[in-house]
C-alpha cells in the first residue's frame, strides 16, 4: 500500500508541469540557434587568411585578389542549377537591387505576404512601388487563390518569402505569375539550400534572393546572394549592386555602354564575406541536414498528439528546417503550451528566440510593422504614398486585421528554432516536455 502510494505520489511529481511547481524537463539553454554560426572553423579560417594574407579585400582589383566571390557565384550557381549569381553585401540590398532590375517604381504594387521580414516592405517602398498585401496559407507562404483575386491593372510582381526555412505552393505562384505577366522575385533569405521536387528556390522565379545575416543557414556576419536565369536583367543586377555601371576586365568601371547606364547601390560583397560564405556553403548540406534531420525527428514523435497542428510542408525532403512551426486551437491556449513548454527549460541562450509564440516574433509580421502600418516615409514628401501614380492605392490598410487566415495563424502558432548542433538528447528533451505539457495543456 505505502510503496505504490509513494509511487504515485512520485509519478504525479514527475508529470506535474515545472510552470506549477514540478521538476523541469531540462535546466541546460538548448544550443544557439544560428544556423551556420554553429559551424564556424578551420576552413572559413583557413579561406579569410588567404585574403588577409594576399591583401587583396576588393573582388575586382587589387595586389594579389584570391577571387573568393567569384569562386563563390561559380559554386551557387554548379551546386543549384542557376545560370547567374552574384554575391552582395546584404539580403535587404539585394531586394531592392531585385525591384529596380525589373523596372519597379511609382504606378506599381508588387505582392507581398503578411509573413515576412521588414526587408521584403522597404525594398518595395524604396522603389516607390506600392506594397500589396496578399494572404498565406497553412504554408506560411503566399496562398494562390487569395493572389489571384487581387490581381489589378496596378499589379506589377509578386514578391514571394520562403518563410522559415521552405518554401510554399511556390510552382502554382509562378504559374499565376506567367499567365499574368508579373514579375516573380523570390525571397530566399530564410531558405538557402531548400528545393521542392528537386528544384532549387531561386529557380522559379525571374530573380532570387538570399541573405548571410548571422541567423540564416549559412552566414558571414552581413551578406547576400542573387540569382538570375535572364542575360540581359543580370546586367542590369550587376550595375545595380555596384555602382550603376559595368566593368572591363581590368576591373574597373566602364561608362561606354548606353543601355548600362544606371545608379548602383554599392552593395558589393567583400572578398573577406566572400570567403566566408564559400566555406560556409561547402558545408550547406550537413547544416541543412543536420536541422532538417532534428525537426522531422521531434514532428514525427508529436504527430499524434491531439490538439497540436504543424506547418504544411509540401516536400520535407526539401526543408531546411531552421524553424518549427505549431499551431493550436486559439491564441489563450498557444501561449499557455508555449510558456509551459519554456518552463520544462525549452529555451535558448539568454537573449535569443527560440521557443516563442508567433506573437513575439516582432518585424516578421505586416501588422507589427509601424513604418508600413503608419505609412512613413523617408523623405519630407510623403514618397512613395504620396506620388500622384499610386493613389490607387489610398484606401490600402495595413493595420491587423487586413488578412484574415494570416491575423488568424498568427495569433495561434508558435515558432520553435531547431538548432543545427542539437544533440540526440536536446531531441529527445523536446519531445518529452511537448508531450508532457500537451497532456495537461491540450487535453
Ligand atoms: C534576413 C532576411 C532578409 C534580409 O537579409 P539581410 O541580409 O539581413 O539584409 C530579407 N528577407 C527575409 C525573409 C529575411 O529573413
């Protein structure tokens, strides 16, 4: 009697949630999250000492350049199947590079998901373009059908956002886009190394984009990558990036050509990043795998648990994994299961996000965005809302509440980073808090 008493009393003890006073799953922070960060060594030393040791930082001249960035557009484009790349100094860069390469400016709306990155708004902005809300899906992506009902006269590109780490229904967007005659720029920044069906992303659109920021999937601090199928708009990419014109073979800026005279950005990538990302990229497929192993590990092991929703993946053998994304029945109950879960020790180390609800994720949401739901401007003029061509566009809101099924996952998903350097046994710690808070949380 008194020892299966105790035992009971012990089993109780054990599945009582740490957020009520019970034992925690774990007390050690999970792993860092960023992605290639973690993977950082001997060879990205061994490649930045080669430019350091050379003196040579720039990629088009210099005593002895090592051409680190043009090995690395060389590889991209081998390794993904894109028959342009060129490497710039940051993702929001090449955005905006991608609007003015396709001739975006004031009389224009591009599309862009309402789960995305400040970026994907001020590269449209800048342009002068009108930025168009369209709503996702249960792919976090662009939903089609909510695309297709908003096409108009105004409608010049769809800016579509591989959110966290896959893409959506990327192949009928692009359909959609053909048979209208938009532009499709490929935001990729989120999703190096992801595929859907054996394609590359970047490669169904007319230009893609991806970023080295410190919490993409391979990283050099700053830096970014754009890919290109089209001669003639990779020219204009080229120019743009740099300083609005073309280079000789000595490197040096050549103004002669008539139908290359623009103004650049100067957006290039340094051979120092360039170094960095080559290493990195060389270990694309381990990082990627590494995640992608962690995530369908921990989705499998919670898919019968009733109540807990994922993420609709349309290929997971093309997911990079950085991210797992849960939903639940509402928002009261995806916060209570999130901090619960935190509680058990899912957390990261201190400062970073890695167990939350899609409520914190601050700027990855249109509606928590005050420049765009505010409509600012950087100039005293009211650019690009006030331009005579966009007032089309006067009575477009960007407060919540703009795009119902997005506002709807937004206030009852929840975001956990799977890190790439997460033991069998930070695995195996995530599962048994998810379900042990899912018995009290969801039941
Ligand atoms: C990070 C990110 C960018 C911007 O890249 P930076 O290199 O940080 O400028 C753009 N879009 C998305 C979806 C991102 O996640």
């Amino acid at each position: 009697m008194t020892v299966s008493g105790a035992s009971a009393r012990d089993q109780e003890w054990a599945n009582r949630l740490a957020i009520e006073g019970g034992t925690p799953v774990r007390t050690t922070p999970l792993p860092w999250e960023l992605p290639g960060a973690n993977w950082i060594g001997e060879e990205e030393r061994e490649l930045v000492d080669r430019v350091v040791r050379a003196r040579s930082p720039f990629r088009f001249y210099g005593p002895d350049p090592q051409h680190m960035v043009e090995t690395l557009e060389k590889e991209w484009c081998e390794t993904f199947g894109h028959r342009h790349a060129l490497g710039v100094s940051s993702g929001t860069a090449a955005l905006s590079i991608a609007m003015w390469a396709l001739g975006v400016g004031p009389g224009d709306e591009v599309f862009v998901p309402g789960y995305l990155w400040v970026s994907c708004v001020s590269a449209v902005v800048r342009s002068g373009a009108i930025p168009r809300l369209v709503d996702i899906d249960e792919t976090f992506c662009i939903d089609p059908d909510d695309l297709r009902r908003k096409i108009g006269p105004h409608s010049r590109a769809v800016l579509c956002v591989h959110m966290s780490g896959a893409p959506g229904r990327i192949a009928e967007i692009a359909e959609i886009c053909r048979e209208n005659g938009l532009g499709l720029i490929e935001d990729c920044a989120q999703a190096a190394g992801a595929s859907q069906n054996g394609r590359a992303v970047g490669r169904f659109g007319d230009i893609g984009i991806f970023s080295f920021q410190l919490n993409k999937n391979i990283t050099s601090g700053d830096g970014g990558m754009i890919v290109c199928e089209d001669d003639d708009i990779f020219k204009r990419i080229v120019a743009l990036h740099d300083l609005g014109y073309a280079r000789n073979e000595a490197g040096r800026l050549d103004t002669s050509d008539e139908n290359c005279q623009l103004w650049g950005i100067g957006a290039r990538m340094s051979e120092l990043s360039g170094a960095m990302v080559l290493a990195q990229m060389r270990k694309l497929p381990l990082i990627t795998g590494a995640m992608n192993s962690a995530k369908w590990r921990i989705r499998n092991a919670l898919a019968d648990i009733p109540g807990l929703g994922f993420r609709t993946i349309l290929d997971p053998s093309g997911d990079t994994s950085p991210f797992m994304i849960t939903t639940f029945a509402d928002e009261a109950t995806c916060k209570r299961f999130v901090e619960a879960v935190r509680a058990e020790g899912i957390t990261g180390q201190p400062g970073s996000l890695t167990c939350i609800t899609m409520r914190e994720w601050g700027l990855h949401w249109y509606s928590n965005i005050p420049s765009l739901v505010h409509k600012r401007s950087n100039s005293r003029d009211g650019m690009p809302w006030t331009h005579p061509a966009n007032a089309f566009a006067e009575a477009y809101d960007y407060s919540f509440g703009a795009l119902p099924a997005c506002d709807d996952l937004h206030t009852r998903s929840a975001l956990l980073a799977v890190a790439s350097s997460l033991t069998d046994a930070d695995v195996d710690d995530i599962v048994t808090a998810f379900r042990k808070v899912a018995r009290v949380v969801l039941a």
